[in-house]
C-alpha cells in the first residue's frame, strides 16, 4: 500500500480515467422492478432484485433470516443512482490508503464477521453485541440518499439499514446524554493504513442527541441490495445525509452516548477546515475552495449545492437559532 504524507481532504484531482469509467446509471426505481414478494403490510423481499455489481447478496449470508425492506420512504430521492461501480471504487477510507482506489484495493483486510459493537455511556441498557444478532433487531430499509463529501463531489447511494433512533431506544439513554460519539475499529493488521500517522486513529465522529435521534439518520449495513462491501464501511456504517459525508463513520465498533460534545477525527485534524457539525452549507466557503456547487459523480457538469445536502425541509429545525458559519 502507498503511503503519501499527510494530506488534509480535498486533495483529489479530477482524472479522466474515471469518467471513462462512469457507465451503468441505474436508476434508483430500477431498484424496486426486481420479483418482489409482498410480506405483511407492503413489505417487500430484498431478493432478486437487480443491483449490479458482484458483492453477495444479503440473503445469500448464511445462516441470516430473510429481510424485508420497506417500499420507498418520504425520504427518498428520485434522482439517478450512481453505479455500483463508482460507488465501490472511489473511496475515502484512510485505513486503507489515502488515493480514492486504494480502498477498494486493499480492505480485503479487514474482517467484518465476527464482529462485535459495544453500545455504551449514558444508557440504561448498555450492550456488548454481536453484529448478527444486533442487525436482527431490525427491518432493514432501503433509504436512497444524496451523499456530499466536503471535497466537492457527490453520489446517490441506495443503502439498506436501520434508523439509529431504534437502536439508541432500545439502549434507553439516561437524562445525562446529550450526544453520541462512535469509534472505528483500531486493528493496523486489519487495517493497514492505521500504521502510519496520518491521522489520529482510531476514526471517531460524533452527533448531537437530535441529530443521531432523527429519522433520516441511518446504520447501514448494505448498499445497492447487497451486504456493505468493506471499503464501504462494513460491517455496520453511519449515513447522516445532510452533513458531509467523512461524519459518515464506517467499520464502527464502539457507540457511547455522552453528555459532552465529543471529539471528530477531521476536527481534531484540522480544526480551521473541519467543524463539529459540518451540515452541508453553499454559503460557508471551505477555508481552499468554495462549496457552492459540486460534481456530482457520473456527471460531467457541476450542479449547485443545496443547503442541507437537499434535506432543509426535514431537518434545518435542530438548528434554529443558531449561527451556521460559526458552528460550521
Ligand atoms: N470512516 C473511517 N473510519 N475512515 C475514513 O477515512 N472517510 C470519511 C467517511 N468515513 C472515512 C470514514 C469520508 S471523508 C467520506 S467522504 C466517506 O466516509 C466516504 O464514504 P464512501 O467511501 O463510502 O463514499
């Protein structure tokens, strides 16, 4: 694996190799044309449905139940999904090298089974679980969402989930929690990439309460129908859509829930380029390059950013009152 020095996000360089490479649009209703079987209310088998790509599927896992996933939610997105292919491709996952292919590459490494979440702090019920048994708590959705990353480009990503609200209620937080931290596995023999200093590993992130209670927040455990590929974030990964996607913590191992504002790895980094919140905003200039527009993967012209990633409607209420450009 190459090793660069450290280099802050927003480092990557259009290549055209890529565009070259930008084929399958799937559309996202593609999804859902697939032999669905009706289970209980309107829910449908995640078998047979198209998906591209090569991954397994989630019902081929042995010795896993079947799920169901819900039709299309109020929050799902209409527009085009990018391809398996470029979503599996071109990565940032600094664990496993800092070029958008190394992912891909190298997380082979890793290994998401067995693998075990601790979910703790200021909860009643505090747990240390196994993922298998934790996924089977849950129905998993199927949730299309836009996803920006802070580098100025973006992606539509079909996921397949749950809502973190289910989980954090089954762990009752206490009166005291008022935030949620999550940590990556810390393994350099997993994850190679850990043994250099780039950043301060392990990979943790954090959310306001609210923000981690709200419905649009996901723990996802597949994309596009199939079981998370690892340099995706397997096993179980954090989708929160209208931040920038590095508060997207993949490969978590640790949930704790705490009365004070925990520490992001991004911030820690670079505290001047990276805030706590890092809600998608046109207006607030990343200090080396504007946010005000982006290019969308697949695509050859930049479209503008929405604030919110598109999702004011749903959530720009957590954040009456306050300064946006100050907690930026
Ligand atoms: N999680 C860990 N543990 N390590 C990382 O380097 N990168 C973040 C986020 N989660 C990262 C991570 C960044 S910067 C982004 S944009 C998204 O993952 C990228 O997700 P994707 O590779 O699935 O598109």
């Amino acid at each position: 694996m190459r090793q660069k020095p450290p280099e802050p996000l927003g480092s990557e360089i259009t290549s055209e190799s890529l565009y070259l490479r930008r084929r399958e649009f799937i559309k996202s209703a593609a999804f859902f044309t697939g032999t669905a079987a009706a289970v209980g209310a309107g829910l449908q088998l995640l078998s047979n449905r198209p998906t591209g790509g090569d991954g397994p599927s989630l019902l081929a896992t042995p010795g896993e139940a079947p799920k169901v996933v819900r039709p299309r939610g109020p929050y799902d997105t209409d527009e085009r999904a990018t391809s398996y292919e470029d979503a599996t491709t071109y990565n940032n996952f600094y664990e496993f090298g800092l070029d958008k292919g190394e992912p891909a590459e190298n997380a082979h490494t890793l290994k998401p089974r067995p693998w075990t979440v601790v979910i703790d702090g200021e909860v009643n019920k505090p747990q240390r679980v196994d993922m298998d048994t934790l996924q089977s708590w849950f129905p998993l959705e199927e949730r299309v969402y836009r996803m920006r990353c802070v580098e100025a480009w973006s992606m539509v990503i079909p996921w397949l989930g749950f809502p973190l609200a289910g989980l954090l209620r089954r762990v009752e937080p206490t009166s005291k929690a008022k935030y949620v931290a999550f940590t990556t596995l810390k393994d350099p023999e997993q994850m190679p990439g850990q043994k250099y200093p780039v950043l301060d590993w392990p990979y943790v992130e954090g959310l306001r309460l609210d923000e981690a209670l709200h419905p649009l927040t996901l723990m996802a455990v597949g994309m596009y129908g199939r079981v998370l590929p690892n340099q995706n974030g397997a096993p179980l990964r954090l989708v929160v859509p209208w931040k920038y996607g590095f508060k997207g913590i993949k490969s978590i191992v640790r949930i704790s829930l705490t009365e004070k504002q925990p520490p992001t790895t991004w911030n820690r980094s670079n505290p001047r380029e990276y805030g706590f919140f890092a809600n998608v905003n046109p207006e607030v200039a990343h200090p080396r390059w504007s946010q005000a527009s982006e290019r969308r993967i697949g695509e050859l012209r930049r479209r503008p950013t929405l604030p919110f990633n598109g999702y004011a409607e749903q959530v720009a209420d957590l954040y009456k009152g306050m300064d946006l450009r100050g907690n930026f």
